[in-house]
C-alpha cells in the first residue's frame, strides 16, 4: 500500500495490523506508520 505522508513524500509499505479505523503499515527501513483508511492506496505494478 502506499500513501503521500505530511510533506507530500510518497511512502510505500506492508499492512502488518489492521485496525478499526487505522492500518499499520510496516515500511522497508523498520519504521511502523499508522495510517487511516482513506488515505491508503494500492499498489499496482506492471
């Protein structure tokens, strides 16, 4: 999944939980974002 954080910076992770509202997504560096739904978007490749 990815999603665009505060400063406009694409970030690309793994959902590692899911949550009501929230999705944890584990990123390639270690780092653990919480991200709402809404904001979330597939990753298609080619």
């Amino acid at each position: 999944m990815t999603f665009n954080d505060r400063e406009g910076r694409n970030v690309t992770g793994v959902i590692a939980r899911i949550n009501q509202r929230t999705a944890i997504l584990g990123i390639s560096d270690g780092e653990t974002w919480r991200v709402p739904f809404h904001v979330l978007r597939r990753v298609l490749e080619v």
